[in-house]
C-alpha cells in the first residue's frame, strides 16, 4: 500500500469533530439551543432530550442545504468525496 494513502487512512481514523450544544432554558418553558461552532445551527424543545433531537436534525438540514448549493456552483472535475465521522 502506498506510504500517502496508508498515511492518509490513518488520519482519517482519528479525526473526530467535536461541537459543543448549548442549551438555555426559555422564558416560555423548555430549551432554546445552538452550536457554539456553528450559530447557523439552532433548535429548542420542550425537554433537554427533545432540545438535542432537534438540534442535531438542524444541523443534519444545514448540511443538506449547503452540500445542495455546493453542487450548484461545482467546478467541472472536481474530486468529491464523502467523509463520515464517528460521534465520540
């Protein structure tokens, strides 16, 4: 195996995304929520759980809607390639 792709794999094995959610109490009940990272990314929920659910549904929409408009505009032979990362 080449030396650069073994190299490669490896990093990519060790790459792990970490955000942080911050989620508030809302005056009217419940949670209002967003990534520190990411302030395009927010939800609320009546309930910590129901506050995450959503938020992480919100970041999977604006991923979505940003991979969509990315490939709108897409050079001609660009190379795409899908990185999934593990949750840690």
């Amino acid at each position: 195996m080449n030396v650069a792709i073994r190299d490669y794999r490896m990093n990519l094995e060790q790459l792990k995304l970490k955000l942080t959610a911050v989620f508030e109490p809302a005056p009217e009940g419940g949670y209002t929520c967003h990534f520190e990272e990411l302030p395009e990314v927010f939800s609320e929920g009546e309930s910590l759980q129901e506050a995450k659910a959503n938020l992480l549904d919100a970041l999977t929409q604006v991923m979505e809607y940003h991979r969509e408009e990315a490939r709108k505009s897409g050079v001609p032979g660009a190379v795409r390639e899908e990185l999934q990362l593990a949750a840690s």
